[in-house]
C-alpha cells in the first residue's frame, strides 16, 4: 500500500486571506498615525516567534508602536501604508522623537524621581 497524504488546498488560501487583511489593519492604522501627526517614518525590528515591531514617528515627533505577528506581515503593511522605512533606529531618526514627562519617568524610574518599578 503506498503512502499518501490528503493535502487542503483550501488552509493555504485561507491562511493568505487572513493575513491579506492582517496587513491591511495594520497598514490603515498606520496610516491613521501618520494622518494624525502631519506624517510618519517608520522602522521594523523582529521580535523573533513573537514577529516584528513597528515602531511610527510622526512629523510632530510623536511616535506609537504595533507589533506584527510576522515580520513579512509587518513589511507588507508598512509597504501598503506608503511611509518612509528606516533600516536602523539610528541617530537622525531617533533624533525626531520627542519624548515627554511620562516617558523620561518611565525610562529613569526611581532615579530621577520617577514611578517605582516594584
């Protein structure tokens, strides 16, 4: 008797369509980022399993994150969105995001005075 194996053309498609409207979600949210704050950059980091992260920089210099649960997802949303990817978080990036109070506390914690971590 040989060996045979019932494949579902179907899940493939299935899997497609879902991750077809995956990056869709993202790439409107993004979008939306980018319309709130007079425009927006961005940058994809992997996450490994967990997938990839998007972070946003809007022209104000405020900046919001989504993670994507693959990296590919989080490149094709971003690719849909039509922003300007950055391959590093380097210096001249880095230097647009404007952080406020809450932010320097919670990056300093209880060495500036800021919430207790514990």
């Amino acid at each position: 008797m040989a060996d045979t194996q019932q494949v579902d053309e179907t899940t493939g498609t299935a899997q497609d369509a879902r991750a077809e409207r995956k990056a869709a979600k993202l790439a409107q949210r993004i979008s939306a980022f980018a319309k709130e704050h007079g425009g927006a950059e961005g940058h994809v980091e992997y996450l490994g399993q967990r997938g990839a992260r998007i972070v946003l920089v809007g022209e104000d210099g405020a900046w919001g994150d989504l993670v994507a649960p693959a990296h590919a997802l989080a490149e094709e949303a971003v690719r849909k969105a039509g922003i300007t990817v950055h391959e590093e978080f380097d210096g001249d990036f880095a230097a647009k995001v404007r952080t406020g109070p809450y932010e320097w506390s919670r990056m300093a914690g209880i060495q500036v005075g800021g919430p207790s971590n514990g």
